[in-house]
C-alpha cells in the first residue's frame, strides 16, 4: 500500500516539515487511480494557486486549459503518445502561453492593476514602461520569455498540489502542434507548452514506492 501524504495533522501545516515533506512525498505519478477525484474545494485552491503563480513584472502571459471533457481529453491522449494520466487522472491542465505579446497585452495588465489597487492609470506610467520593454523585444524573444513565466506557473501548481496531498504529472511528452490543433490556440493567440495531469496515485503504479533520486546537495548548489 502506498504511503498517504504525511502531513495529515491541521498542526502540521504550522511547522516547516510541510515543505520538504510534500517535496518528497511527491513524485511524477505515471499510474492514477480512475475511482478517485478531486474535490471541488480542493480544486478551487489549486485553480488559485494558478492565479497565484509569480512571473516577469506580474505580466502573467499565460493561459490554462482545464480539460474536462471525456472525449476531448481522449483526443489529447492521441497526442500525448497513448499516455493514460491523460484520461486516467481526475483533472487534465493544459499549460499554454501567449503569443506575441503586445502592446494591447500590456495595456489590459495596466488596466487591471489600476482596477485592483484602485489607481488611476497615469500613475502607473513606469510599470507600463517595464511592459513595454518586454514589447519592445523581438517576437521570438517575447514568445520564449512567455514560454517561461508560463513553466513558473506550472512548478507553482506541482508545489501547490504536493502541500494538498494531491498528485500531480508534469508532461512534456506531447504534440504541441496537434494540442494547439485540438484546442484551437492559434486563434485565441497561445501555444502548448506542457501538461500537468492531477489527482490520486494507484497502489500499483510502482513508481510511488521507489526512493526519490537527487544529485547530492554540494553538487548542485554552490555558496559563493
């Protein structure tokens, strides 16, 4: 039987051991038990925790698919090489990012800061000129910085879902093109990156038993 996620104790969330312990805890989960779903609060906080992500200037030029449909998520696992976490796990995301970024992208992020924190939009000239200077780039540099605020955001939803005792798939092992086809991105302006499947492991995926392997600590961080 494969071990629960130990931080089971409302007073275990207090203490620091909730982090390396939903670190190890977690792992990419290639089996998933189809009998278990994720609640809806649960779901609810891991949607947030999305909103949540940090990225370059707060531009946030990122989009998420959540696929809940049966046979559209059939169709992606088409394009996923036949992998099961595709259908198999209780939820499907799909992580995707914008492309060309543009002036109207910056502009609708202005107009949102000025709404949230209630300013009016000439007070907020220099962030509009540190988005601009993303605009500025050339189109292939602001499509990879997108690419990347875009992974930010899914390593935030891995480490959100580890803290909820939930598993989570990250995914690269796919048809970008044929998901872009499938969902229809290029219309709406973004690409596919990568997927992240969610929900319980299977006692008989036989990975969750397998110790967690890591470079040595001195190997990969270096005090200077």
């Amino acid at each position: 039987m494969i071990a629960p996620n130990p931080l089971t104790n409302p007073s275990d969330f207090s203490s620091p051991r909730v982090v390396l312990a939903s670190l190890n805890w977690r792992y990419a989960v290639k089996k998933y038990d189809t009998a278990r779903t994720i609640d809806e609060a649960t779901w609810d906080v891991l949607e947030q925790a999305l909103l949540l992500a940090p990225s370059g200037i707060g531009l946030q030029p990122w989009k998420f698919f959540v696929i809940d449909d049966p046979e559209l998520r059939a169709r992606l696992r088409e394009a996923s090489y036949g992998q099961p976490q595709i259908t198999d796990a209780s939820k499907l995301v799909v992580f995707a990012s914008r492309v060309g970024y543009s002036e109207a992208d910056a502009d609708r992020f202005i107009a949102r800061v000025a709404e949230v924190r209630n300013q009016p939009l000439e007070a907020l000239a220099g962030l509009k000129a540190a988005a601009m200077s993303v605009v500025a780039r050339s189109e292939a540099d602001r499509d990879v910085w997108a690419a990347r605020q875009a992974y930010i955001a899914l390593g935030t939803f891995l480490s959100a879902a580890a803290v909820l005792g939930v598993d989570a798939t990250p995914m690269e092992g796919l048809d970008p093109a044929r998901y872009d086809e499938i969902l229809g991105l290029p219309e709406k302006g973004y690409r596919t990156l990568a997927v992240a499947a969610a929900g319980y492991r299977s006692s008989e995926d036989k990975y969750g038993t397998l110790a967690k392997v890591r470079f040595a600590r001195d190997t990969v961080i270096e005090h200077v």
